[in-house]
C-alpha cells in the first residue's frame, strides 16, 4: 500500500444472481493482505463445496497488486470480468469470490462473463464504501537505557503502541502509524540507535 488514503468495503457483503439455473453467489470482502485474501477464497471452498467453481479476484497494496483466477471456467470469463468490476468501483484492499452452482443449461462465453461481473457488482451495490489511511507497523527492541529517549521522540510524532512486551535487558514495541510517517519515524529512530523491522498489516 503506498502512502494515499484508499477506498475499500466496510464488511463483507453477498449477494445472489440465478441465469438460466445456474446460481452465483458472489461475496466481496475487505482484506489485509495476500493471505487474508486466499484465506477467505478457502472459506468459501469450505463453506460452499457442492459449486461447481469458485472463481475470484483480488486488489491488494502498491499499484495495486491484481490476480484472477477463472478456477475452471473457460479463460478469461470469470476471474478477469470480476476484477474489472473492482478496479472500476476503485477499491482496494479487497477480494471477490463467486461461487457458482451449474444448472444444466451453458451461457456462453459472453453469457458468463456477464454474469460474473453482475454477480460482484450486485455484491459491492450492498456495501458501504470507505476511505482509509494506508498504514504500517515496525517492530523495534528498545534499550532500556534509551527507552526514555524513544518515548520523547514518539510523543513528537504520529504512532502508537500495540503491543508491548518486556525482557531482560530491552522492551519491544510494535508501533503502528501512517505510513505517509513510516520514513521519517525510521530515521528518528535510527538516529536514537534502535533500528526497527517493518511489519505491514496492508499487504
């Protein structure tokens, strides 16, 4: 994710198309990365195993990242016509699962390209769309000689703690903050000797 505000869902919407008794069901849902994202592809496998397919599309981080896949159904009829429709809406961070029951009668190329594409943009015209600051988190150990010293620099900048653990002889701190901030705090900290690992919830 680069250093923008982005636009994603809010929650997880579904929704449901039947053509020609073949039924879509289409869910679309905020993710944080790559993982949570085929982490939710398998939920629906799971939940949904008498479909026939389970074709999918996703937008995550710089650029953004975009996959497909039509999952079985001829190429380019499903996966590609789902991610048009999400890169159209402008939202990131989110992927789109349709899972589809076959009824018998074939739709064609076109046919199911249509309704691929239908099915998700059904989905996001339930959602609630929102704008949200891309962030990161470092992971740093901290001296505890030098943990005076990272609080005044920290109550300088925006960043807050998350998680915080003590050992022996260094407490380490997970920060999360802005990443329009992420290079700046980096050099802070540098500077005060500690040298922090990036952790990136936004894939």
């Amino acid at each position: 994710m680069g250093d923008h505000a982005y636009r994603t869902v809010a929650g997880a919407v579904r929704a449901e198309i039947v053509e020609r008794s073949s039924r879509f069901l289409a869910l679309v849902a905020p993710v944080g990365d790559e993982a949570e994202a085929r982490a939710t592809i398998d939920a629906c496998r799971s939940r949904s195993p008498g479909a026939t397919h389970h074709c999918w599309a996703w937008r995550l981080g710089d650029g953004p990242r975009e996959r497909s896949s039509d999952a079985g159904e001829p190429s380019g009829t499903a996966g590609e016509p789902m991610l048009r429709v999400l890169r159209g809406a402008e939202i990131e961070q989110v992927v789109a699962v349709v899972s589809r029951w076959f009824g018998g009668v074939k739709l064609g190329r076109g046919g199911l390209a249509r309704t691929y594409a239908a099915a998700v943009a059904t989905a996001l015209g339930e959602a609630r769309v929102v704008t949200l600051q891309a962030v990161a988190e470092i992971a740093v150990a901290i001296p505890y000689e030098t943990l005076g010293a990272v609080k005044s620099a920290l109550g300088r900048q925006v960043g807050r703690v998350v998680q915080e653990r003590y050992g022996d002889s260094a407490v380490a701190w997970t920060l999360r903050l802005p990443r329009a901030d992420l290079e700046r705090m980096t050099e802070t900290l540098k500077a005060l000797g500690v040298a922090p690992t990036l952790a990136d919830r936004n894939g």
